[in-house]
C-alpha cells in the first residue's frame, strides 16, 4: 500500500517534470526572437520619498528571522531615545570614528548598511534606516568631550507609546512619521534592532499592509465624521 | 568629583530622562526633567538658521517651545534633509546664559537696566556723536545674519535719514569678492543658475570648497546624483586635503594663490586644443583687463580704483601665454598632466560643468580677480546660463544674499543701485520720503577700514548687530584695542555674551530667529519667509524693532510709521518697491507665506531658475533664435578679464616658515556663539586645535594632541595639535578654525584684502610652528 | 562594561520587593520611581567578566519582568 502510493508520486513527479522541461523548452525558443517592443524612453520614475524604501532588498529577509533572545538586546527603547535630542534627531557616533578623514560613505555603510555581530564593540550593528545618504558626518558627528559650553535648558515632547493596536491582537498602527526611516526593518527587524519594538515576524515585508502610518503627513487626526448637508440627522 | 563618579551620575541622569520619556509623568527623589506632552504639537516652515544654503526646516512647536526639526520636504533646496546644525539648531535657542536683559557700562561694569533706558542712551549718544563729531563718525555694522527687515530699516536710518554711508556687514569678510566679481563680469550681482544645476551636470569643479563640511547638504545632493549616474565626476581643487577630497573622484592640491595662475593655464590648454565655442564667444563676450601689482590694503586709508582697457581676443590669448601648463606647474605645484585634464573637463563639449566655491576663492587677496577667471571659463566654452551649466559662487550666511546684497547693507550700496550713481539716490529719497541730499553720493568707510577709523578716532560710535567681530577680524588685536579707546561708544545686539559684548557699553538682547517675523534670502537668489513662533526670552526684541525703537527716540519716527503687527509686511511692500523690474522683481508677501521659498526675478509670479537666457528669463532678450544675452553690461556681452597671477601679501620665509589656513569645521557655525551651546556639537569639536602635515609633526617632534605654539608677526597663541583628523594641509601648512573664542586665531592673521572687494584673506598668512 | 544604567520593569505589584533584592547584589544602587512601578539601576563593576556575572544573575531574579539598558561606560572611557 505505501509502496504504491510511492510509484504513484514518482509518476507524477516524473510526469511534472516532463512537463517543465517542455515549457522551459519553449520558453528559450521564445526568448530567442529579437524583442519587438520598443524600450520606453528612459524617464526619471517620480519616486515618493516617504515609501521608497518599504520594500527595499527582500533578498535577505530570510535572514532576519533567526532572533537572539529578546532580553539580551543592546538596544532599548530607552537607550534609542537618550542618544537623540528629539525623537527624530540624528544621533552622534558612540565609538571612535574609524577614519575621521572620510566623509562618511562606504567606511560606515560596511557595517551600518546590512547590520551584522562586531566584536570590537561586542555589539549588534544598527542598521541605517537611510543607506543612500552618503555624506553621514553631515548629520552623525562624534562625541570628544563629555560637558557643555554654558548649559542649555532645551526640552522636547514625549515620543510615541507603542502598542496602540486597536483591538486586542490586531497589527499596531505605526505612531511615528516615516521621513528617513522608510526601512522598516532597520529599526524593526533583525538582531541589531531595538528590543521593545522587535518585530515578530520580519520575513513579511510589506509591512504598510498592516500596520497604518497614523502620523502621516497631513493627517489631520480626529475621528470622521461626515459632513451631512443640513446638519447631522 | 573623580571621573568614575561623574560618570556614574551621568548614566543615572540619563536613565532619568529616558524614564520620563517613556512613562509620562514620573518622579524620583533625585529629581525630573520635564518632558511635553506630545498632544498639540504643530509644525511651522522657515528657512535655516545657518549657512547660505537656505534648507527649509519645519519647526515643531508646543506651548511656546521649539521641541523638534524635520527637514522640509516641500522645499526646493534640500528636500527634506539637513545636517547636524539644522536638525539642532532649535537648542541654540534655550542656552542657560541667554541676554534677555539690557546691559550698560557704568564705571567699567555692565550693570542690567530696563530695555526702554538702554533704548534711550543709545539714541542720546547717537545724536551727541552727531553734534560734537558729524554724521560720519557714526555706522552701524551688522551681518548676513540681518533679516531683510533688519538690514533695510538699518540702511533707511543711517543712509537716508541720518545721512551717512557708515553702513556695512559682516558680508564684507564673507561674500565682497564674490559681488565684484560678478560686476565686474556680469555687471549685476547673484549667480545666473541654481541648485537644480546639481541634477542635471556631469563635472562638479569645486575651487577650494570644502562642501562636505561647509555645505553638506548641497555636497550629498551631488553624491546622490553621482551614485545614480556612474559618468558624473567630482573634482576638488584645493590646498588642504579633506572630506570633500575624500570623498571627491580627483583631488588635486595647489599652493596658495597659485589658483589665478591655474585658471590661466585651463583657458590657455582649451584655446590650444580649440575647445572653445568661438560662435558664443563672437556674440556674447568681450575682452578687457585692468590695472596690476594691485597692492594689498594693509595701510590705513588705502585707496584703490582699477581702470578698464578693451583688448582683442588675440591680445587675450598673448597674454595667456605667461601661462602654458609647463610654467604653471612651477607656480602651483599642480602637474602640468593635471591642468591638461581639467582643460579638458571644461573643454568637452559633451559634458555639462558646474564650477562651485566659497570662501576659498571670495578670502583672497585677488578675490575679484579669482572670480573673473573661474568666470572666464565658462565664458570661453558657452558653459553658462543653462541647466546643468554654469559658475556657482556659495554663500556662507543665511542672507547674504537677501539682505546685504540684495537689499544694500554695504556702504557703497543702496536697495537699489549704488550711492555714487545719482538716478539711484533719488530713486531711494523718494521711496524713503527723505530730501535726496541726505544720501551721500560717495561711499563711506568698508569694514576693516570702519574698525581702522574707530581705532583712530575718526568713527566715534558703532552700533555692531548680529555678528561677533572680536573674533572675526583679522589682525584681531589692533582693532580690539581700538574699540576699546576712551571716548568710543559701542553698542551690541546678541543673543548670547561674546568677546564682542566684552567690549560694549550697551548690551541690547535680541529676539533670536523664530521668535520673530522675518526673511532671509539664500544663495540661489531664494526668498525665505517665516513667522513669528515663540515669543521672545524677557526683554529681547528683534533687531528691527531695536532701529524702529531708537529712530522714534531721536525725533526720526515718520519714516517708520508701523505697527509691531505689520511692520514686516509693510517693510517688504516698501523695499520690493525698489525692485518692480523684470530683472529683479521680488515675490509679494502672500507668495513668501505659502511657499518654503521664491527665486527672484519673479516677474507675474513666475520664478527665473537661469538668468541671461531667454527660455528661462523673461529679462532676456533672443535674438535669431540665440537665446543667451548678458543684459547686465551696457554692451549686452559678459566681460571676459585678462588678470594676472600675483603672489599673496605675505609669504612663508626662514623666520615665519609656514603658511596659516584658518577656517570652519561641520559642527559649529562661524564664531560658535550659537553652536557651542548646543551640548551635541560641542561634544562634538569642544576646542580649536592645529592641523599639521605629519611629516612637518614628525620633524618638530609634534605628536597628536601636544600643545603647539603658533606665532606671527601680529600675535602668538598655543593650541592642541591634531595629526590626520579630518583634514590634512600640505607640507609646510596649517591650518586651524576660527570658532573658539578661547582660541583666537585672528590674533596672528593678517588684515590684507583685496583692493577691489576691499575683502581680508584670511587664508594666507606666515607663521611659525614649534611645540609649546 | 562597567558602568552601567538601566530601566528595570518589576512583575506587578513586586517593586519593593525587586529594590530590596537589587539594592543588596554587590556594585548595584538603585533609584525606585516615586509614582510608578519602574526604578533606576545603575550598575558599577570593575571589569568585563563581573559585569557578565551580575547581568545573569539580575535576569535571574524572578521579580524583574523587563530590563533596559540606557548608558554604558566601557572600562576603556572610565580609565
């Protein structure tokens, strides 16, 4: 009985394979025509700035499942906001610059572009939110000295509560605005992120399917209501 | 306190703030920070701030408080992104040492008094000086720091009610140059293109221009246009390798002043080649040179006027002979394969070339001169006036272009026109409702030879707004001394104390920014509108409202006649009136409110991105189907200068060996006054220090972080050395930044400047090197 | 890392409880919210290995629900 059922998907396997090759076999056939569509004139495609990195590099979302223990995160929530003026802040470099000549690019994107384990610092690397600014000391500076000139008093708000789902287990809505931080997974996925806000399941990229951005520009918050001519019934 | 405890205390306060981030209300024994509430927040537009890019920033706001900065991504400039100073700039409102008080010096002390009293004094000793000494023993000296508003009323004060030409800004160290040479060429001022340039060029020039630095914002929006479009190359030309020569695709390095003989051997390599454009040449260009061995300024009341000689082409390229790459390599140490290769990256007619600069070419004793022959190229090859195409000249302060070029807060200037030229006198008289012999017709002291006079005796009175000139003049020492002579009045509006209120006998506080009403024009000829935010800190007032206040005490109120609720758009109606004109016509009040920023000329609301070219400017004129005309000169062509290479005022010799660069770093922001006080920044870069070469440290046995002496002929000072950091001078070079005012490098500059900008070259000077 | 601060979280209702057994660990002190059920730790160990000693033992304490790390000194910067 087992061996049968055996036979039987080799049979199928075999039969399916036949198959492949046979429309692989005319796929090359067809791909060896010149093409007769004319490649449209290259134009500049508008990009939107605020979703332009939503689905950046799916190629190494598998990798972003394997998730160390969520208590041995070396970054909190509340070590993120510290290390910032204001939420949205650039924060300053916390170790010595590796070449203070450069500029920035390709010397901090090889560890701050993909993330990964670095010894030195015994430490997961944040990862960039924002990978094609090059220029990073413009807005990263290091820190050389720990006092102030003559004190300041600045103050800043609250940053965002987490957890605002709607309903018990529903997709919590996104409480922060999105310019310079359209990868979601930078801050969200993977070992380098901040452990209060890990994400549970970073191998789903599309993360806006879910989670709505309620601190979109121009939202103007509120509840609906609906504008009924001669005043509500 | 040991290191240990200290940081022990500075890891708990840090857990402190970030609880009551997180858990909204909480408290500790040890005490609570105050965070807001996030409900209420708005966000309100204005420009930067800072330098001369003009980013638009949107400022969050909550009960009378900046809490936060985004980038605006609606402005045209810099699409939402700024650097470290931009996205902290708020902070620099709230140091604990703010001037929220007036200060006046009574037996050596600055003792605090009311507003109106500090008002009244001022506008006593401003009649007094009047009375006893004449008109023109008073000036004011502000900054491209100045709000249009505040450098109008300024000049509308002293040039046309007061009557005196004593009126100049700190733009006359910055960006001097920078107008003559666009005069002098042009015949108007202000660059004929615009940011956008940078997405459509395939060669960025950049002539001693530090942009990853200075202009960051600028400088990343060319490496995103070169990571998308593998042809586009970066070049830097410079005498200090830095970030920007890091960062750049060829850095070529040159000594100082050798720049003008650089500019000679390009257009003499494309002249050889025939890599020029002789049918733009034929119709848009003429020849000239002027007078040489042009002096450097360096004794009072030097005077200088150049003279023009039309010349032929042919004699042109004669005297681009001197200049053959062989004999320039001698002269700027660049290989002569190297200039052959920038000839021909301007000389390719294929390729699109944007030339930018700053204080590198505007700082330099022939600043006027460097300007011309950058120009020149572009002239020779038709690479100007188009997208993508064309010179650049940077500015370094907020509205140097809006204010004192634009509106004319140098002494020569008016908000129209110069004083020499009788049309624009009257012009100004009657929109100033002013007799016309009020505006003297000659030009009054400019600034090194404002403080020479104070110094002197000659200028009795200055009142200094917005900028901090005991740290930025050169030969420092000489004209602090000066100002602090018997019988000199010196009255400064800050935000903050600086060595300049160390010399005051009035301290009036300003309103800083957002916390009033105001406009700043941007290097690419962009107005910039914003509205009144916060209210400001005690008695600070704006320093518009400071003028209006002190013309009203010295019976001069008519000319004023505004309300605080509508002085700024009232002001803007009045200047804007000075420029109903298509090559100049500004944008109306409503149009500055509802946009990030307008590009003037606005003629029917309509912004002019390339100047002098009839698709774009509606001032141009095309004539068979040729649409560039140079309508700035009376000829209608753009003046091409023969202008020779001379050396610097003074040079390395066996007892001063080595060349002196002074400059900027990212972080802090001119004189640091702000910056300092924001704790990121100056964690940051807490301290100046001396670059040096290191085999130079090696030979004097000069490690990282020793103290070195530097001395000149006018001063000596000991700083920390710093070896491969962020920049490395050539051999035989150093170079230290100007922002610490506890390390005044101007102590040792020297205060030549350019005979036709009258602008200091803070650049090149000689000094020795030893360890302390 | 030697010198250390956190934000630790207590299970509800066991704050005093989680300061008491914190405050007695060797190089711990600690801050507890006036308000809230949140206190302050500041760790303070004299060299790496120590440090990794205490932070098991602190997530072993079966008071403590979360701990966040704020600012950390390295050895090195204490110097």
């Amino acid at each position: 009985m087992g061996d049968r059922l055996r036979y039987f998907r080799i049979a199928i396997a075999t039969a399916l394979m036949a198959s492949f090759i046979f429309v692989l076999g005319e796929t090359v056939v067809e791909s060896q025509r010149p093409a007769v569509v004319a490649a449209a004139v290259s134009q500049p495609v508008p990009e939107l700035p605020l979703e332009s990195g939503v689905f950046r590099d799916p190629s190494d979302a598998r990798e972003y499942r394997w998730e160390p223990d969520a208590r041995n995160a070396n970054r909190s929530l509340a070590s993120f906001y510290q290390r910032r003026a204001y939420d949205g802040a650039p924060p300053p470099v916390p170790h010595k610059l590796l070449d203070p000549g450069s500029f920035g690019g390709g010397g901090c994107l090889s560890c701050h572009a993909e993330g990964g384990y670095v010894r030195q610092f015994k430490a997961w690397t944040p990862v960039t939110p924002h990978p094609d600014f090059l220029n990073c000391l413009q807005c990263h500076v290091g820190e050389q000295s720990q006092g102030e000139f003559r004190g300041n008093v600045f103050q800043t708000v609250r940053p965002p509560e987490t957890r605002q789902a709607p309903l018990p287990g529903s997709p919590p809505p996104v409480p922060h605005g999105l310019q310079m931080r359209d990868n979601c997974r930078a801050c969200h996925g993977g070992p380098g992120a901040v452990g209060e806000i890990r994400s549970t399941h970073p191998q789903r990229v599309n993360c806006r399917q879910c989670h709505a951005a309620v601190a979109a520009p121009g939202a103007s918050g509120g509840e609906f209501t609906r504008p009924v001519p001669g005043g509500q019934p | 306190m040991t290191r240990r405890e200290a940081l022990r205390s500075m890891a708990a306060a840090a857990a402190v703030t970030a609880a009551s981030q997180l858990a909204p209300g909480v408290a500790f024994a040890a005490g609570t920070p105050k965070t807001l509430s996030a409900e209420g927040l708005t966000w309100k537009k204005t420009p930067c701030r800072f330098c001369g890019t003009g980013c638009g920033l949107l400022i969050g706001i909550k009960d009378n408080r900046a809490v936060a900065v985004k980038g605006d991504p609606a402005s045209a400039v810099n699409k939402g992104l700024c650097c470290v100073k931009g996205y902290h700039s708020v902070i620099a409102l709230y140091g604990k040492d703010r001037l929220t008080r007036a200060y006046v010096r009574n037996n050596g002390q600055l003792i605090p008094v009311p507003i109106g009293e500090a008002l009244d004094l001022v506008a006593s000793k401003l009649k007094e000086t009047i009375d006893k000494h004449g008109k023109n023993a008073a000036g004011i000296y502000g900054s491209g720091q100045w709000t249009i508003p505040d450098g109008y009323v300024a000049s509308k004060l002293f040039k046309g009610a007061i009557g005196t030409n004593n009126v100049e800004a700190n733009a006359r160290l910055c960006m001097a140059s920078a107008v003559t040479g666009f005069m002098t060429t042009f015949g108007l001022d202000e660059p004929m293109g615009c940011y956008e340039d940078i997405d459509h060029a395939d060669v960025f020039v950049l002539w001693g221009n530090n942009m990853a630095e200075m202009h960051p914002v600028l400088f990343s929006r060319m490496l995103d246009r070169r990571l998308r479009n593998a042809h586009v190359k970066i070049v830097d030309l410079a005498t200090r390798w830095t970030r920007t020569s890091m960062a750049a695709d060829r850095s070529i390095l040159f000594q100082p002043n050798a720049d003008l003989a650089l500019a000679n051997a390009i257009a003499y390599e494309m002249i050889r080649n025939q890599w020029i454009h002789r049918t733009f040449l034929d119709r848009h260009v003429s020849f000239h040179e002027g007078k040489t061995n042009i002096g450097y300024g360096t004794q009072d009341k030097f005077q200088f006027t150049d003279e023009n000689r039309n010349i032929t082409f042919n004699e042109y390229v004669k005297r681009l002979e001197e200049y053959t790459p062989d004999k320039v390599e001698k002269i700027s140490g660049v290989p002569a394969r190297d200039i052959r290769y920038l000839a021909s990256l301007y000389g390719d007619p294929g390729k699109k070339v944007v030339s930018y600069w700053c204080m590198g070419m505007n700082q330099h004793v022939r600043g006027t001169w460097i300007q011309n022959l950058v120009y020149n190229l572009h002239l020779l090859t038709g690479k100007i006036s188009q997208p993508g195409n064309g010179p650049f000249s940077l500015t370094g302060q907020p509205s140097a272009c809006g204010t004192v070029r634009e509106a004319g807060t140098l002494t020569h200037r008016l908000p129209h026109g110069d004083v020499t030229n009788e049309a624009d006198r009257k012009m100004a008289a009657r929109i100033w409702g002013v007799p016309v012999e009020n505006i003297q017709p000659k030009p009054g002291l400019h600034t090194v030879e404002m403080f020479r006079a104070l110094d002197r005796g000659d200028l009795r009175f200055l009142w200094i707004q917005v900028t901090n000139p005991m740290v930025t003049m050169p030969k420092l020492k000489r004209y602090r001394e000066g100002a602090r002579k018997e019988g000199r009045f010196v009255v400064v509006s800050d935000v903050y104390p600086t060595p300049t209120t160390d010399i005051a006998d009035v301290i009036l506080p300003s309103a800083m920014w957002i916390e009033r009403e105001g406009m700043f024009g941007n290097s690419e000829r962009r107005t910039q509108h914003w509205e009144q935010m916060l209210k400001p800190p005690g008695d600070a007032m704006s320093d518009t409202w400071q003028l209006i206040e002190v013309a009203r005490r010295m019976g001069l109120g008519k000319h004023f006649n505004w309300t605080y609720e509508n002085h700024i758009p009232e002001i803007w109606k009045e200047y804007t009136s000075f420029h109903h004109d298509p090559k100049h016509e500004m944008a109306t009040y409503q149009a500055l409110r509802e946009n990030p920023g307008v590009m003037w000329p606005c003629p029917g609301g309509r912004e002019t991105k390339w100047r002098y070219n009839a698709r774009y400017d509606p001032a141009a004129k095309s004539v068979n189907g040729d649409p560039i005309d140079f309508y700035g000169k009376p000829d209608r062509r753009a003046w091409i200068w023969f202008r020779p290479w001379e050396p610097a005022a003074e040079e390395p010799d066996a007892e001063f060996p080595f060349w002196l660069n002074t400059g900027r770093v990212v972080e802090h922001w001119h004189t640091g006054s702000m910056t300092r006080r924001i704790p990121i920044l100056h964690k940051a870069v807490p301290n100046a220090y001396v670059e040096l070469h290191p085999m130079d440290a090696r030979k004097l046995g000069i490690r990282n972080g020793d103290r070195v002496r530097l001395t000149s002929r006018r001063g000596a000072l000991t700083l920390p050395a710093q070896i491969d950091g962020r920049g490395r001078p050539q051999e035989g070079h150093v170079f230290v930044p100007f922002f610490d005012e506890a390390i005044l490098i101007n102590e040792l500059t020297l205060d030549a400047f350019c005979p036709i900008s009258k602008q200091p070259d803070y650049k090149k000077c000689a000094v020795q090197v030893e360890r302390a | 890392m030697p010198i250390k601060s956190y934000l630790a979280y207590p299970k509800e209702g066991w704050g005093e409880l989680l300061a008491e057994k914190l405050a007695a660990l060797p190089g711990c002190s600690v801050e507890p919210a006036e308000n809230r059920e949140l206190l302050i730790l500041i760790t303070d160990t004299p060299e790496e290995a120590s440090d990794q000693a205490l932070e098991q033992r602190l997530l072993a304490i079966p008071e403590l629900d979360g701990l966040a790390l704020v600012a950390a000194y390295a050895e090195e910067e204490i110097g």
